[in-house]
C-alpha cells in the first residue's frame, strides 16, 4: 500500500514521501491518526504541484538572500554605547541594536537571524554573522564606539 506521509516519521520516511507499507499499518494506524494520506493518483498530482510551488518560493527567497548579502557585504555599522574610563561598556550590544542599525542604513534583517562571533564586552570592532537563509550567510563588521 502507497501513502503519502503528512510529517516526518521516525524510521518511515519525511514530510511528503510517498513510501510503501503494509496495507494494515497504513488503513488502521497512519491514516486515521493524520500522519498519512492515500497515495492515489490525484494525490500524488496535488502533492508534484505542491513540491513545484514550494521549491518555487524557496528559490525566490533564496535569491533575495543572496541579493542582501550582495549589498551588505560592504556595509560598516557603527554602534554607540556608554562605556567607562577603560572601555568596557555598561550594559550590552545586542542583536536589536546592530538590526536598528542595519534598518537606518536601509537593509532589513530580523534580529533573530542575527549572532555574535565573540560577545561585544568593550569599545572595538566586532563580527556579526547574519544568517539571512540557511544556505546565505554574510559577515558585517561593526565598531562599538563610547557615547
């Protein structure tokens, strides 16, 4: 028996795999538990259109990935922080703080996709790595300044 699994089973299969399995398995467990559906042929149509859509969308996001990445490959962000006599910054430089900065520049990038080679702890230059797609990575360099 065909079926199309509607999530990841363990040792079965992923998301959108057709897989073969006992016809018992199938018509009383992964059915009508929602994990499956019939693998019958205007399902596998629905499912070769779905696929073509998402791979779609997915090289559209990709490509505006590499596009920012493009134009941020340059870009330096400067950073103001108060700071005392040796340059140690009271507070912290966090991730909202470089995404506020990138967005006055005209870049916009969630803060959630943004991390820290090493945790600014005083006034220099820093490396934030933004991870704009999971194949897209680029590094902006910043300056923690004192205010």
């Amino acid at each position: 028996m065909e079926i199309i699994l509607k999530q990841d089973i363990k040792a079965l299969g992923e998301k959108d795999d057709i897989v073969t399995v006992k016809p018992g398995f199938g018509r009383n467990y992964l059915i009508p538990q929602g994990f499956a559906e019939l693998a019958t042929p205007s399902a596998k149509k629905v499912l070769a259109e779905n696929l073509k859509q998402a791979a779609f969308k997915q090289d559209k996001i990709k490509k505006d990935a590499e596009a920012l990445a493009g134009s941020l490959a340059d870009v330096k962000l400067t950073i103001g922080a108060k700071a005392g006599e040796s340059g140690k910054i009271f507070g912290a430089v966090n991730t909202i703080m470089i995404a506020d900065a990138l967005k006055s520049k005209g870049f916009e990038v969630d803060r959630r996709r943004i991390t820290f080679e090493t945790e600014p702890k005083m006034i220099g230059e820093y490396i934030a790595n933004l991870n704009l797609h999971k194949e897209v990575k680029v590094k902006v360099a910043f300056e923690v300044v004192a205010e």
